[in-house]
C-alpha cells in the first residue's frame, strides 16, 4: 500500500494494467483481478477488465486523493490477520515494521502528521487472552501519536455466535478510538 500512496496511485487509470491470476500468494483457490504493477493487491470484489469499473476506480482514487491532501484528521486502519492458516503471519514484528513503515511514508510524503494508523491484528476467538495481552502490550510499546495498536476477533460466518463476537470487536475499536462512519 505504501507504494501506492507514495506514487499517487500511478498504474491504476489504465485497463491494460489489469488482469486475472491463480497464482497470488494467498488469494490463490480462484482467479482474482489485479493490478500487473501491484501483483498482491487483489480487487475480490470488482471486475477490472470491464472499462466502467476503472471509471469508478479512477473517480474514487481522485476523491482519495483530496483527502489525502486535506488538513482534515485522518484515521487510516490496517488490520492483519495473524497466526491464520491462510496467512501465517507470527512475527509482531511484521506488523511493527509495516505501521511505522506506513507513517513515515505519509508523514513524508503529506508533510503532515494530523492523522494516525489504527494498526490491528485479527485473532481467533479461541485464542488465550493472556496471550493476547501480551502480544498487544508488545505492539502498545511501539505506539507513538500516529500510531495505536489494538486487535479484533476474526469473522466466522458458519457460526452465528463467533459472527457476533467480530462484530462487537470492530463496535469496541469504534468506539474506544470514537471513529464515526
């Protein structure tokens, strides 16, 4: 993503830039559109060799931009799933690197520090909370005023309860962080 905000979301305003693979890192049971110059940023949800959907890509990007731009308070939020099998992170580490990375990134680029990252990590739910105390107090030791880092419990569709408890992870950050959609 870095990489995108840093050349101001260069590649994406051309049709030819897109196309189908099999072959992503994770993303991989299915074809899946992506960007040739961003071969790990998948677009799941939208068909990018239909020229309408790059119109609205690109009128999307420029509205990103604005407020990229803006002096308005900005919260961007990353989250990571971590210790999943289909994405093996265990290294805090990685996530440590990535949000700093991501805030040096826009503090340079924007000259601007009038945002934070929201940097959360996805558990199971059948994870040990001590264990997620502790992880967390590692991440808490690298906050600093554009970083914060929290978690969330993973999603599970197949079960109604485990659904419900995602949900009330992302009210929780909502509301501790007063993020207002």
């Amino acid at each position: 993503m870095n990489e995108i905000i840093r050349s101001d979301f260069s590649h994406f305003n051309n049709i030819e830039n897109y196309t189908k693979t099999t072959t992503h890192p994770i993303l991989n049971w299915a074809p899946f559109n992506i960007n040739k110059y961003y071969p790990n940023f998948v677009f799941m949800h939208h068909d990018t060799t239909k020229p309408e959907i790059i119109e609205s890509l690109n009128r999307k990007i420029e509205r990103t931009k604005k407020v990229l731009n803006s002096e308005l308070k900005k919260v961007f939020i990353y989250y990571r799933h971590y210790g999943h099998w289909r994405n093996p992170i265990s290294d805090l580490n990685i996530i440590i690197n990535e949000s700093l990375e991501f805030c040096e990134m826009y503090k340079n680029k924007y000259n601007n520090t009038n945002f934070y990252l929201l940097s959360l990590i996805v558990y199971d739910s059948k994870i040990n909370t001590d264990k997620i105390n502790t992880e967390l107090g590692h991440l808490k030791n690298n906050e600093n005023e554009n970083l914060k880092f929290n978690f969330l419990y993973r999603r599970n569709d197949k079960d109604k309860k485990l659904n419900e408890l995602f949900i009330k992870s992302w009210d929780n950050i909502f509301e501790k962080y007063n993020i207002k959609m």
